[in-house]
C-alpha cells in the first residue's frame, strides 16, 4: 500500500509545523516539520499515540503530539521524482511533506 501512495501523492510545499509520513516497507509513521531551509528540510518524529480500541487492527486512529526527544531527519528533495528522502542516504524510506499518519502492520 506505501508503495502506491508513494508513487502517487505530490509533497506539499514544506513550512515548519506542518505534518510528514514516513512511508515505510508496510508500517507509516508521523513526523512534523521543525526546520526548513533552501535544499533541506528538518523532521522531528512525533508522539503518536493510538486512541481506538481495535486491538491487532487495519483500523487505527492516532493522536499526536510533539516529541521534543524524537528522532530527526534532514530530509532533500530529489530531482528525479520529486519523493522527499533523508540525506546523508542511511534511510531508504520516502517522507510524505503535508500528511502526518501512523500506522502499524501487525501481520508482519
């Protein structure tokens, strides 16, 4: 399912405060833009915390919060396909600027 959304979704014009997803193999996860600077942009992983009570569920619903000890990423848009990606390359995943979702896949 990332895979379709990735190959699909057009990144919002990043501005500080805005949501992010990182679109991992199956899993998602939240992140909020903290800085943005000509090349780069700066994300910060949110506190997403699951607020719906269907166990080992596709149904999830999250609220989130800033997590000022979360982990970070300085993110470059790349000019081939304009997908977000962290840089220096350590981590694959592309990050979706404009949308902040989570989504854990338990049947991995």
């Amino acid at each position: 399912m990332n895979r379709i959304i990735e190959n699909n979704y057009q990144s919002a014009e990043p501005e500080v405060g805005m949501g992010v997803t990182e679109l991992c193999y199956s899993d998602r996860h939240a992140y909020t833009v903290i800085a943005v600077d000509e090349k780069t942009i700066t994300v910060q992983q949110d506190k997403s915390v699951r607020t719906d009570k269907n166990g080992m569920s596709d149904a999830q619903s999250y609220a989130y919060e800033s997590n000022p000890s979360g982990r970070t990423y300085t993110l470059r848009k790349r000019k081939k396909d304009g997908h977000w990606v962290a840089t220096p390359k350590g981590n694959p995943n592309v990050f979706m600027i404009g949308h902040r979702d989570e989504y854990y896949d338990f049947s991995r």
